[in-house]
C-alpha cells in the first residue's frame, strides 16, 4: 500500500477530486495549507502599507491506497492540477506498513 501526499492549488481541488474519483478511490482527506517553495511569496497593499505575503494558500490532499492504483492516481493528479504556472504544486509517494478500520478492526486493503 501506498500513500499519496498532493499540495496543489486551492481551486484544483474539485477536479482533483473528480479525477481521482474516476480512477475508483473512494475516500481522500483534505486539509487546508499554507507555503512557498519556488513561488516565493509576493506583496500586497493593505490602507496604504505594503507588505510580504511569504505563506500561500494551499490544500493537501492525503490518500492510501493499493500499489496497483498509484500510477493512475499519480496521473490523473498531475492532469487535474496542472495549470502550467509556477506553484502548481508538489506530490509525494511513500510507503504505508498497515492499514486499520477503527469501527470493524479490518486490516491491510480491506480496510481502505
């Protein structure tokens, strides 16, 4: 099992999540994030003053699943979020040791 860690931009999510969708998973978790990397940050103005907005606003999305659907996700991610601007985002792989249901005590791919 896998797990998939995707920071994209905050208006990609609902295509994101159709994608994925289409490639049959089921369950995603999202959280609201912020930060740069090559973006950088840039600056506003605010009553007159400016000033530097160094964090960004980001979601990631998380989602574990069996080794046989990752490069369909993988793809199906990249095609949704791409805008081809910077800051499109980043999506990292690793490995999962075990999976438990809380409610059912199922184990392993049963339990995605």
């Amino acid at each position: 099992m896998k797990k998939i860690e995707a920071i994209i931009k905050p208006f990609k999510l609902d295509e994101v999540k159709e994608a994925l969708h289409e490639v049959g998973l089921q369950g995603i978790t999202v959280t609201e994030a912020k930060g740069f990397g090559r973006q950088k940050g840039h600056t506003e103005l605010y009553r007159g003053a400016e000033y530097v907005v160094d964090f960004l606003p980001k979601v990631k999305i998380e989602v574990v699943l069996e080794d046989s659907l990752v490069e369909r996700a993988l793809e199906a991610i990249q095609q949704a979020a791409r805008t081809g601007r910077i800051g499109d985002g980043k999506i990292f792989v690793s490995s999962v040791e075990e999976v438990i249901r809380i409610r059912t005590g199922e184990k392993g791919p049963e339990a995605i």
